[in-house]
C-alpha cells in the first residue's frame, strides 16, 4: 500500500489469543480423557447418528459382537441388531430425533459368530448450538447372563407352579379317599354311642370317635393348606353381620368351654354396621383361634374382641386367654407350617401344626395381617386385621328361619361308591 505513490507501507493486526488457544488446549486434553476411558469401559459407547450411523464406536464392541470399530465405521447400527427388534430401535431413533431426550432398551444383537447377544442399550440425545437434535450418545451392555437367569427363573417358576398343582391335586383327591372312610368311621361310632354299652365298650368306641374325628381335622388342615400354598383359595367378600357371626362362632365353644369351667366373652363395637368381607374365611380363622384359646387355657376364661375403624375401613378381631402364654423368643415361629410351641401342654393336646399357618394364608389372601402378643403366666392375644368396607346400600344377609318339616315316611336316595357309607 503506498500513499504518495512511491513509497509503500504495510498496516497489521495483531490480537491476542492465548486465552484462544489454551481454551482449546483444555478441551483437547478433556476430549482425550474422555476417549480414552471410552476406549477401555466394559460397555460399549458409541456416538450415533439419528438415521442410524456410527460416528464412533469404542473398542469394547469387539468384546461383545466380535466386529472391530473399524469393521463397523460407516454401517447402519441396525445391521447388527435381530431382525425383530430393528424396527423398535427405528422407532426409538425417530422419537429421539422429535425431541425425545433418552430412551432404554432391551433388544437382541448379532454377533460375528452368529450367535444372539442381549444388551440394555442407554441412548441420550445431542443438540448442537441451535438447539437442533444431531446425534445420541450410546451405552450398550451385555446382558445375555441376566437373560439366560431371568429364563431359567421362569422355567423354575412354571416347574414350581405345576409341582404345587399336581401336589394339590394328589392331595385333594387323597383327602378324598380317607374322609370316605374316616365318615363310615365316624358315622358307625356315632350310632354305637346312643345304644346301650357296657362301660369299657362305651369308652373303647369312644376313643375310636375321637381318634376318627382328630384325623378327619388333620386331613382338612393338610387340604387347606394345600390350597393355600397352591392358591386356589377363592376369596368372595359379600354383604354380612360380623355381629351375628362372631355371636355363632363363640357359641359353638360352649361345650368345651363348661366342661373346663372357662368364661366365653363377647365384646364387640355396639355401633358396627354391615360390612363387606368373605364371612367364610372370617368364620374359620375365628374358629381355629378361640379352639386354640380354649384348647390351651386351663382356667380363667377367653374373650373375642371385635372392632371396626371406620377411617381405613378396617376389621380388628382379637382372641384374648389366660392360659400359660407363650415366650417371646417363640411367638416369631408360631405361624410357620408344621411348628408348635414346646411344652408339656402342647404335647398333651396335639395338632398337625398347620392351624395357625393357615390362619396367616386366609388373613393374607384377604389382605390382612396377623400376629400374637404374649407374657408368660399370663395369657395371650391373638389378632388378626383386614380391609373390611361398609356395606352402604345392601343389607347383610340375614338367616330366614325355615318351619320343621315331618319328613317321616320318605324315601331317601343315598349314592355312594364305599358300602359302609350306603349303610
């Protein structure tokens, strides 16, 4: 550039761009960090394309698909996924590339061998400076051992599920073949008992009837149990009077109660309406816990409490004795299978052990709860709780009396396959 024509002159600009230049420094190093702990991860990363192209691939995928990143530059990720499972990574990679910020995926991938590889890919989504989706980082892990586990689990289950069938269905039709003849039993001692006996006949016939109908107990305990573990216990919650029905179940312990000298006591909300709970299950859980109560009390008495919350619609049924109680280090085991509490009292009144289990099956099947609290010498409480709503517009149903009817004369058609049940 000259300004008089002759003589020239240069102008320049200098600035200042260390700052510049170390930025970029940083970030050069930051950027080989950063790929050299990608080279040397398990998991494979990579960075992805939206249409579905590698942009780069870390070592690891050799590892897990037997391709080199360079073998695999330039290639479609699709290519090395199961063909069942490529259109949902297209639809994933198009919801990505409508904004969708991650996504995870379990999908089957090929590998060089011809073998199937499961993995869990993690994708997340890259803008660029506009805002604009560009790419997605990718985490791919192999998950084939997890997989082959979760088959053999289910493949475990099913075998379970069937074993408890079966088990259940053998069961059933075993307790079949005893009651038939433990009812002959039953039935023929029951008519022996109203005739006139000799005293040491009287008492051999009625040592038959009660070993006849303790057996007949175990086999219904083991049934129910059976039921249970292989759930086909039906829960049918309907409209009922738990009033009514805590009345008639502590009533049936009379009896048992008179001959020990034992108060049956009653208490019970004077407010509680109708509620919607299966009466059944109720009723038997009641029964096995006052028969317990009144079996291991030898004086005092037993009381069966019943209260309603109307806040979380819940029903509280609790069985109090004073009988010698239970010690603490025992209480956690009581409602195991097949376990009783050690003692001289429980040995001389037996039990397969499977009262209390079954109580804890019915509770939890009906979505409840259950427990015991206990001191020695003094008694115990045994509870149990479960959502029991109002029964707003339906009446509970109540028992229509039904007038005696002479039947005398009438011809009764027994059909039964044991001769001694037809007698």
């Amino acid at each position: 550039l000259s300004f008089d024509g002759q003589s020239p002159a240069l102008f320049g600009v200098f600035q200042d761009v260390t700052s510049q230049r170390e930025a970029m420094a940083v970030m050069e190093r930051s950027r080989g960090r950063y790929k050299l702990l990608a080279d040397n991860v398990a998991d494979v990363i990579a960075r992805v394309q939206l249409d579905g192209e590698s942009n780069y691939i870390s070592p690891a995928v050799e590892r897990l698909l037997g391709w080199t990143p360079v073998e695999m530059a330039g290639r479609s990720a699709a290519s090395f996924v199961h063909p069942d499972d490529r259109a949902r990574l297209a639809e994933t990679f198009a919801e990505m590339g409508q904004g969708r910020s991650s996504a995870t995926l379990e999908h089957r991938l090929l590998h060089r061998g011809g073998q199937v590889v499961w993995g869990e890919t993690r994708m997340r989504l890259i803008r660029d400076e506009t805002g604009r989706p560009v790419e997605a980082v990718v985490v791919i892990r192999d998950i084939s051992r997890r997989k082959a586990l979760e088959v053999q689990l289910e493949l475990a289950r099913a075998e379970a599920e069937a074993s408890a069938t079966v088990k259940a269905d053998f069961l059933a039709n075993m307790s079949h073949e005893l009651r038939t003849p433990l009812t002959s039993i039953i039935g023929f001692t029951g008519l022996a008992l109203e005739q006139e006996l000799p005293g040491a006949a009287r008492d051999y016939i009625g040592r038959v009837d009660n070993a006849g109908r303790a057996l007949l107990c175990t086999v219904n305990d083991i049934l129910d149990f059976s039921k249970l573990e292989a759930g086909q216990v039906a829960i049918r919650p309907q409209p009922m009077d738990m009033a009514a029905l805590a009345s008639a179940t502590l009533e049936l312990f009379t009896p048992q109660a008179g001959a020990k000298d034992l108060t049956l006591t009653l208490e019970i909300d004077e407010a509680l309406p109708p509620l919607v709970a299966d009466a059944d299950r109720l009723r038997q859980i009641m029964l096995n816990l006052v028969g317990n109560a009144v079996k291991f009390t030898s004086e005092g008495g037993v009381r069966l409490a019943v209260h309603w919350t109307p806040e979380g619609e819940r029903l509280r049924i609790a069985i109090h004795d004073t009988g010698a109680g239970i010690a603490q280090d025992k209480l956690t085991r009581l409602f195991r299978r097949f376990s009783q509490v050690d003692g001289a009292q429980n040995k001389s009144v037996g039990g397969t052990g499977l009262g209390l289990a079954i109580c804890k099956g019915l509770a939890e099947a009906m979505e409840g709860s259950i427990g015991a609290d206990s001191v020695e010498g003094q008694g115990s409480v045994f509870w149990f709780e479960v959502p029991a709503p109002r029964a707003e517009d339906e009446a509970a149903p109540a028992a229509t009396p039904m007038a005696a009817v002479d039947v005398g004369g009438l011809k009764v058609l027994v059909a039964d396959d044991h001769p001694a049940n037809r007698e």
